[in-house]
C-alpha cells in the first residue's frame, strides 16, 4: 500500500511510520516541523520506501500519485506546544483535516484521524467510554486543542456521510515512550527529566488527579488494527490501568533511583481530574489490548532519555 501519514515526524507519527515501512508498505511523511523533529525519522532517511515532504497541511498542497490510505497524526498534542500555537493547532485540526479528508476522496483511499481523549474534557464520567459527550471548556486556553480536535471528528463523519468515504477515528489517551521531547511540558517526560536532573519533581495541584499510560508499541499496534477495520464511529486507545499523579511521581523517583524531592503548584486551568479509557469497545472490535506494562514501558524509556539532550524545563505537566 501506499500510505501518507501527517504529523510523520512527531512521536507517535515516527513510531507508526516505522511500524508501516517494516511491513513492507511505502510512506510518504507530511511534517510542517512546528514541533515534529527531523531526528525522530532518520532512521528511514535513505529508506527507499520512505518519503519525507515538509508541508503544513493547513496550507494548499499537490501529491501525485494515488495513495491508499491517509493517517491524519497532524497536530501540536502537548499542553506547552499548543498553547505556544493555539491557533496552528486549530488550522490544522479544521483545514488540516479537511485537507487531508480530499485527499483520500480524491482516490477513494481509507482515511484515520488521530483525536484524542481530550475530546472528554474534564470528564464527570468515568472510566470514559466513546459514548460519552465530554465535559469541555469552549472558550478555555486548553480549548484550542479540544474543539480542533472535536471539529476533525465532526469532520471526519461528514465525509463518511455525504461521500461514503472509509473513515476511522481512533481517541488516543496518554501515551508515552522514547521520542517524546523532554521539554514538552507533558507529566512522563517532565518527571523523567527533573528525576534525572535531581530537580524537584513538580506536581500541580495536590497530585490526586488520575491519568492512565500506554506504551507507545501498544497504541501503534491498535492504530493499525483500527485501520483495517470496519468501524466508523471513535474507539478509544489507552491503558486502563489508572494512578494519581503522585503515585506516578513516587514510581519515576523510585525507577530512577532519585532522591528529588516532590513540590505542589498550583493546578492549570481545566486539568482533568480523572482520566481512563474505557477500553471494552477496542477489545471486542479489534482484539487489541495494551501488552507493556507500565514498569517494562517506563524502563524503555527512561533508558532512552538517559541518553537523550535534556533542555530546560519550562513547562505545566499534564
């Protein structure tokens, strides 16, 4: 297959693009690089099925060729960064999406965008399930990333609708793992970096609010399943396994071997409370089910930013 996938420089969209060109698929990358990063996709610079264009797709834009599937990954994902580009963010989840929306129908390619739990707010169900309608702030500074995301879901069944196109929509939860940035203001690279630093660990609020993580092979491996399925309508993707911020802080300080003490400040606006997927929908749909437990997941990791230039952090996690 031919397969293009936006965002192919950015963490989860390297990882994927791995995955596809290994399974013998040819990839054309779109990354306008706002926050993608050119190192997370050398490894397939000189792949002679891999193809790597710098484009935002919120901008016009010709690809010759047919293509067989379009992965819409495109997108700033962390609080620091779409905050810096609130409105990039909301381009690209509008005219980005709807861009790439013309792109398949143009040949009738199968077409996944990549949403996110966000879409939920800060959520007065829980766990979440795909049913749900969310709890979210239009007008909050977090609004930028959860309306652009919830606009390209809208979209994305407009399409299915009126042109029949083959559509799927995949809700991402926390995902982590090696090529995240360490400076992304996001909670598993944030506590990593300070762990490592011997910087104190920085909690916002008083550390009872819940998150889930997944392992980055884990969600690559439900986005594909996902791809070839039948389903129109949002699936969740994310570890069920749900832990307070502060839990999470002692296990990063205890993996790490640091001796950092935790400090609290003062909560961000519209954080989630809770955040677990309910993951019922995946397992019956596409047998998929996160295998990597969460210490094997954070050893990965943190082995990896061992190694990796640490900058300065700056950042709210979340």
């Amino acid at each position: 297959m031919r397969i293009v996938v936006s965002g192919a420089a950015g963490f989860i969209g390297s990882h994927l693009c791995d995955r596809l060109v290994a399974e013998g698929h040819t990839v054309v990358g779109l990354d306008s690089f706002i926050t993608g990063r050119r190192e997370n996709i050398a490894q397939l610079a000189d792949h002679p099925r891999f193809q790597l264009l710098q484009q935002d797709v919120s901008q016009p834009f010709e690809l010759p060729g047919p293509v067989d599937y379009v992965l819409h990954l495109a997108s700033p994902a962390s609080p620091k960064d779409y905050l810096e580009h609130p409105i990039a963010t909301l381009d690209t989840g509008s005219l980005g999406t709807r861009r790439m929306l013309e792109l398949a129908l143009r040949d009738r390619a199968r077409f996944l965008l990549t949403s996110t739990s966000e879409c939920y707010g800060d959520p007065l169900e829980h766990p979440q399930k795909e049913t749900y309608w969310g709890n979210v702030n239009p007008v909050g500074p977090r609004s930028c990333y959860d309306e652009s995301k919830r606009f390209a879901e809208a979209l994305t069944m407009a399409y299915h609708r009126v042109h029949g196109l083959e559509t799927n929509i995949a809700r991402i939860f926390n995902t982590y793992g090696p090529r995240m940035q360490l400076d992304d203001g996001r909670v598993v690279p944030a506590f990593i970096d300070q762990a490592l630093r011997g910087d104190p660990l920085t909690v916002y609020g008083n550390g009872s609010q819940t998150r889930s993580f997944c392992y980055v092979s884990d969600l690559v491996e439900g986005l594909c399943r996902l791809m070839d399925s039948g389903e129109r309508y949002p699936v969740n993707l994310g570890n069920p396994r749900e832990m307070t911020i502060r839990e999470f802080a002692e296990q990063i300080r205890r993996m790490t071997g640091s001796r950092s003490p935790v400090i609290f400040r003062e909560l961000p606006e519209d954080d989630p409370r809770q955040r677990r997927p309910d993951i019922s929908k995946a397992r019956r749909l596409l047998g998929w089910e996160p295998k990597v437990g969460l210490e094997e997941g954070l050893r990965m990791t943190i082995e990896y930013f061992r190694n990796a230039p640490r900058p300065a952090y700056t950042g709210s996690p979340s």
